[in-house]
C-alpha cells in the first residue's frame, strides 16, 4: 500500500537531523512495525503555501494519488506566517479575512483534486501554534484550523488534531524555539519546524489514522 504526505517544510523535514527522522518516514516505520507493509511517498517543499501545495496536486500529484491507499496534508503555515511578519514589520492589521479566504480556496482545491483522482483515505492534520505568546498568531491559527475542520466535513476527510499534540509543550517539540513570541521570527531562522521529538510525536498521534481498518 502506498502512502503520500502533501505539505510544506514541515512534511519535507526541514530541522529534522535527518530525513528518515522526518514525520512521514516515521510514521511508515512504525506502521510497519505491525502486520501491515507501507511505502511511503513525500510531495512537499520547503516554502511551499497552500497555492504551492495546489500547483504541486494539480500538475503532479496524479500519479500518486491514483495509487495511494492514504493520503494526508499538512499546509497552511506558510500563508500564515508571511503574513504575520508582513504585519509586524509593517505595522498594519493582519488581513485575517484575506488570509483565511485564500486559504479556504486553496485547500477546497486540494481535497478535491485528492477525491477526484483517488480513493484514499485522506486525513489532513490541523496546525500548531509555534507562537503561543503571541494572540496575533493565535488567532491565525485558530481561523486556519477551523476552515481545516469545515471544509474536512464537507470532503469526508479525517481531522488529525496536531495542535492539540503540541499544545502546552512546544517548547519541548520545536526547533530553535526561544519566547514563544512572533517577535522571535524577525531575529533571523523562523522556529517553528518540529525537532526530531516533535516528528515522532506526530508520527505517533498520525499512525493510528493511517493502519488499514479491518
């Protein structure tokens, strides 16, 4: 069986010490650590936004999805964060309704897209606060994970509830975490991308979506 993770620098493994330390590869190991056998595929790319993502299932993901017994996505972080520094350097409101409607349209794409090449299951994991100090990026993030949740309803995709792995310990889960304050972005690398603990928590809160019902 074939399993395909979509999603940004945090599903490629970007400040992971290894890409077999990376979530998606994770959680194949520890699938296949039971009785069933997956193979695991990534399509994502540091950088990459939910348009990104799109372009990318759009004009590539074909192949994949048409084989796929699962399918998960993880995006959205990328839109959210370029427009919270935008905010802060420039000192104008965060275009939440902007933001949100975008990314709203983007990810309705996906999971279309997902649904009319392929028969997977699809589970598409909310996001994490890496800011949890500041209630700008608290409200981002509760604006994307429930346009996450609305639109899961509406596809019949599985929510896997991310943020609540994290919660109350992202100072333990992410890489180069410092205040918890947007602030720390402007200083130089963002810290917001899991560190090898938090992969394999991810992986552990992820593999039970994905072993095959009997």
């Amino acid at each position: 069986m074939l399993y395909t993770a979509l999603g940004d620098s945090i599903t490629f493994g970007e400040n992971a010490s290894s890409l077999a330390k990376a979530y998606p590869r994770l959680t194949v190991s520890i699938i296949n650590s039971g009785s069933h056998k997956v193979r695991g595929v990534v399509l994502a790319q540091p950088g990459w936004s939910s348009n990104d993502l799109l372009d990318a299932v759009v004009w590539q993901g074909f192949p994949l999805l048409s084989q796929s017994a699962f399918v998960t996505v993880w995006i959205g972080g990328v839109d959210l964060v370029k427009a919270a520094l935008l905010s802060l350097r420039t000192r104008q409101p965060l275009a939440a309704n902007d933001i949100a409607a975008s990314f709203r349209y983007n990810l309705s794409a996906i999971f279309a897209q997902i649904k009319k090449g392929s028969r997977a299951r699809v589970v598409c994991c909310t996001q994490y606060n890496p800011f949890p100090n500041s209630p700008l990026a608290a409200e981002g993030i509760s604006r994307l994970n429930r346009t996450i949740n609305e639109l899961a309803s509406s596809y019949e995709v599985t929510v896997a509830p991310a943020h609540l792995w994290f919660e109350g310990r992202q100072a333990e889960l992410i890489c180069g975490y410092r205040t918890g304050k947007l602030e720390d972005a402007l200083s130089g690398s963002l810290p917001i991308h899991p560190n090898d603990r938090g992969h394999r928590v991810i992986a552990m809160g992820l593999a039970p979506y994905l072993i095959p019902r009997k």
